[in-house]
C-alpha cells in the first residue's frame, strides 16, 4: 500500500461532508421508497388464499412479528410457516 498523499485526508473529508444529508443519493429513500426494499405478504396457514398482512419492506414485517430481518427473510426463502401459523411470501 502506497503511503497517503498530501491532502488525501483532507480531500475525503471534504468529500464526505458534501455528500451527507440531503445531498446524499439515499437521503429520503426509506421504506418502500428504498431501491433494495421487498415486499412481503403473509398468509395465514388456515386460508392460505387470503392474504392477511403486507409489508413494504423486511423491517416492517419484522418490527409487526417482533423478530429479525434475518428470521424473516429465512422463512421467505424456505417455505416454512412461522409460528406454526403464517406463511410469507
């Protein structure tokens, strides 16, 4: 690695700082509005054809079920119901 140039420091700095806040590219970008954002429908396993919630993003199915973004997006990737009684999608 080569030792840092002259001003290197100071030319990151200044560029972090103009690219915070509202001139950031994600500023605002939450929620469904977040370009990595996935929508998830949960279907109750005793009408499997009625859907029974819909969430904008992992987080928000994961804050309403009180779990982890991770424990939702396993049982979106494997099928299984969760807590023996809903099924995401």
């Amino acid at each position: 690695m080569h030792p840092p140039l002259r001003g290197e420091a100071e030319t990151k700095q200044k560029i972090s700082k103009a690219m915070s806040g509202e001139n950031s590219p994600m500023h605002g970008k939450t929620g469904e509005n977040h370009p990595k954002s996935k929508k998830v429908f949960v279907y109750s396993n005793s009408t499997s054809t009625i859907l029974e919630h819909e969430f904008v993003s992992y987080s928000e199915a994961a804050k309403h079920f009180k779990c982890s973004i991770i424990t939702v997006s396993r049982y979106l990737d494997s099928g299984r119901l969760f807590k023996k009684q809903w099924v995401f999608v």
